[in-house]
C-alpha cells in the first residue's frame, strides 16, 4: 500500500472550508447588563429613601416620648361651680329675657405646664340657639397646678328666639331649665421657663340644669367637656 504524500496533505489542510458557517460571538449580554444597572441604582435609591423615612419617624417618635416622659401632660378640668338664673322669660313675641351668672373653675393640674389664656369668650345657648354673649373675660396667666375661676354674666333680651315655645313651656312645667354654655379659649403652653408653645384654641362646653327662677330647686356642680382641636 502507497503511503500518501505529506505535502499533499499538507495542502488539503490548508484549503478552504466548506462547512456550516460559524456564527459571530454574540455581545448581548452587554446590553443585559446595562439594563440590569440601571434598575440595581433606582432599587438602591428607593431603599435608602425608604430607611431615611423610617429613621425620620422612629427618631420623632423618640422625642415625643422623651418630652411626654418629662412634662407627662393632663388635660385642663372645668367645672361650673355656681350659677344663678334670676330671670329667664319668654314674650308674646317668642323674646327671650334673661339674666344669669355663673362661676367657672380652671384647674391646671400639671406640674410642668403653665398656660397664658390670651382671650376668652362666652355663649349662653338655649334649644339650639345663642341667647346671651360675653365677649371679653379677663385675660390671665395660669401657674402649675392651680385654679382660676371665671365669672361669665349674660343679661339683656334676645329678640326672635326661633321656635322655642314648645320647649320652654315643658321645661318650665317640670321646674328646671336645660341651658349651654360654651367658653372658647385662645392659649399658649409654657414649657419650663421660657419655652412658649401656641396658639391653642380649645372649646369648653358645660351643658347646666338650672332651676325655674323663684323656684325652691338648687343648682349642682357640673363638670364640662374640653374640646382641644
């Protein structure tokens, strides 16, 4: 058997190709990899966003602790303490005459929190509709755990009382009359000694049972609700 001629086959080895073409390297993943940056940083930016808020919250909350844990705050109590209704009649022409004063207790029961009422006004109400006003009570600064009283006094006629017949005629019958008086208050908080917080403007409603006038009935003490809004 001859044996083949190396540079013939030499030759062979270097001639063209004629198979399958080859298909070109692909670079695809360096597209893939951009895409996938760009949403790794929005992801990065929304997780230290989202840790910065929860931070801010938690670090709040820590100091309204620490401040409750100092000054421990307690809502103002007001009581009616007195009231005397000598007249309260009603017209032929559903006019309301009237006259009333009253003694308001304000008690500050903290120990760390003083007040300056800046202004306070009163508005004496009946069956739904203001009868009595007093506009201008005494300002006045309150101390730590005290109380002031306040003297609210409404007298005059209110002309055209709308439709409060039919009510002042049972309630003069059953010898008691059903009155609302409502106190609303402009402060500020005095926090130590020269931190001053406000305003505030709270709504002090004391809904009273008041004798007939010349009857043989007494007024109890009645405690009112303070509205801070």
């Amino acid at each position: 058997m001859a044996m083949a001629d190396p540079k013939q086959q030499q030759v062979q080895l270097n001639g063209a190709y004629y198979g399958p073409p080859v298909p070109p390297r692909s670079n695809t993943y360096h597209s893939a990899g951009r895409r996938g940056g760009s949403g790794s940083c929005c992801c990065c930016l929304f997780t230290t966003l989202l840790k910065l808020i929860i931070s801010a919250v938690v670090t709040v909350g820590i100091i309204a602790l620490v401040l409750w844990l100092i000054f421990r705050p307690h809502r103002i109590q007001v009581h009616v303490e007195s009231a005397s209704l000598t007249q309260f009649n009603l017209t032929s022409t559903n006019a309301l005459a009237y006259n009333l004063t009253m003694d308001i207790s304000v008690r500050n029961p903290n120990r760390r929190i003083a007040f300056y009422y800046d202004r306070i006004e009163a508005r004496a109400i009946y069956d739904g509709y203001r009868f009595g006003y007093d506009p201008q009570l005494p300002a006045f600064y309150q101390g730590h755990d005290t109380t002031t009283t306040l003297r609210p006094e409404f007298q005059g006629q209110q002309p055209a009382l709308g439709s409060v017949a039919g009510t002042f005629d049972r309630e003069k019958g059953e010898g008691s009359f059903y009155l609302q008086v409502e106190l609303h208050a402009k402060l500020r908080m005095k926090l130590l000694k020269f931190v001053k917080v406000g305003h505030f403007k709270p709504k002090i409603d004391c809904n009273v049972k008041l004798p007939v006038p010349s009857s043989k009935g007494s007024f109890e003490r009645t405690k009112c609700d303070v509205d801070w809004h």
